[in-house]
C-alpha cells in the first residue's frame, strides 16, 4: 500500500470501496464536534431541559411554599430566610388574589420588549385559584400574553395573599411597580422605596428573605427579596425591623 493510498477511499482487489483508518477516525471527530456544538446551541437556546435542574428547581419551589404557608400561619411580622434555587431556564411568576389598575407586566430588556400577564392568568384556570405561585418555562423573549403557555406548576393559598418585591431590585424581579401601597398602613414598615409584582428569572442560587404582614382589612402582604448581610442593604434593615416587633409582641397580632 502506498501513501497515497491511506488517505483516501480506494478500491481492494475485489472491487469495494475501502476507508482507510485516517479518514475514519477523521469522521467520527468531525460528527463528534458536530453533535457538541448542536447540543450547546440546544442549551442555549432552551430546546434541552436539564433533568437535574428541573428537579432541584421543583424542590426549591415546593420549599418556598412551604415557607410561605408557615409565615401565613405565624403571627404578624414572621419572617424567613431561606437558599432559593431558580434554574435561568424557567420563571417564578406570583399572583395576588386580586388584580388592581394597573397591570401584571414584565419589564423591558435590552432586546425583548415588556409583556402582560392578564390572559396568562386567565389560562390557568383552577391552577390557580386566587393567589398563587407559578413556575413557568422561559423562552427567548415571549413567555406570557405574547405566547400563551401553561405553567409547570403552581401552588395555591387560602388567603388574601399579595406579593411584592423591593423596587430596587429590579436585577432580580423584572417587573412594572405594582399598584399595592402596604405602607398606607401605619404599622407596616415604611421606609424603603416601591414595590414590584413578583416576576423572576432564574439565578440560580440565592439567599432570599421573606416576611408578612397582615392588614386589619386582611390582606396579607408577603414581601420576598434577596437578602444581603451587609447592615447598610435596605433589606437587613427591613428584617431587623420585623423580627423587633415580632419578638417584642409574643402573644399579639395573630393570625385573624
């Protein structure tokens, strides 16, 4: 066999067509190569979902309403810390039990344009009844009014149930203000800015807080943040608020 001969397909003494070893070993790095950079682009482009991370995403939802069910159940001011995990392939959307004037949205990105959440909403149905989280699948830009979809999973309270998130973590909660005022309650924290409705893209691994706050009209408000330990952060300040009258009123503000 000569050199020549090794390097492409040639004929054996019977006539087949023969590979030599070079070039098969070349086409299976070629198909090798080509099927990584598919599955990458799957990846990014959301057409895989990992099956490790849909379940720890599950897990961690089904702990937050946990969680939030234990503070509804507590006496006013409760409070909680907990690790979240929110994979950036899905989104943690919180309904309230009642819509106001102004309504459900995501923010603006850089590329995708904001979108509501009215006919979402109606979509779910018994999903949700009343106030509810949800999580929901993310898409390249449309995951809601603009492109219906049924979420995932969603979790249900009895409650008058309001979510809110802090104005100014807008990196975290990618909404429009909401058109709840819980500081027109006298005894709810007042300092801080604005609230948002509770819409967030995955991020992976956070500490978050979270506290409620019961209205004499009963409305309960569940506030939910990232919690930074740093004594200048607005949350540190809000918790240290909450658990000082929590701890100064054992016996008051039960749950009505």
């Amino acid at each position: 066999m000569n050199e020549h001969s090794r390097h492409f397909l040639r004929k054996n003494k019977k006539g087949d067509i023969e590979i030599s070893l070079t070039e098969l070993i070349g086409a299976l790095l070629f198909a090798v190569i080509g099927f990584l950079i598919f599955v990458s682009i799957g990846k990014l482009s959301g057409i895989f979902i990992s099956g490790k991370d849909y379940e720890s995403t599950i897990k961690s939802f089904e702990l937050l309403g946990k969680k939030i069910d234990d503070l509804i159940k507590d006496r006013n001011y409760a409070n909680a810390n907990i690790l979240y995990f929110l994979d950036p392939q899905y989104i943690l959307v919180g309904f309230n039990y009642k819509d106001t004037v102004i309504q459900m949205r995501t923010c603006d990105g850089t590329i995708c344009k904001g979108e509501y959440l009215k006919k979402s909403r109606e979509k779910i149905g018994s999903l949700c009844n009343g106030a509810c989280l949800c999580i929901y699948k993310k898409k390249t830009c449309h995951s809601f009014d603009d492109d219906i979809q049924v979420p995932l999973q969603c979790k249900n309270f009895d409650k008058n149930v309001v979510f809110l998130a802090p104005s100014e973590q807008k990196d975290v909660f990618c909404s429009v203000e909401a058109g709840w005022n819980p500081k027109a309650y006298p005894d709810y924290y007042q300092a801080g800015g604005g609230y948002r409705f509770l819409i967030s893209y995955g991020f992976n691994t956070k500490e978050i807080y979270m506290d409620k706050y019961q209205a004499p009209d009963g409305n309960v408000f569940i506030f939910i943040a990232e919690y930074k330990n740093q004594p200048e952060d607005q949350i540190y300040k809000r918790k240290n608020f909450m658990e000082e009258i929590y701890n100064k009123n054992p016996q008051a503000n039960n749950q009505k």
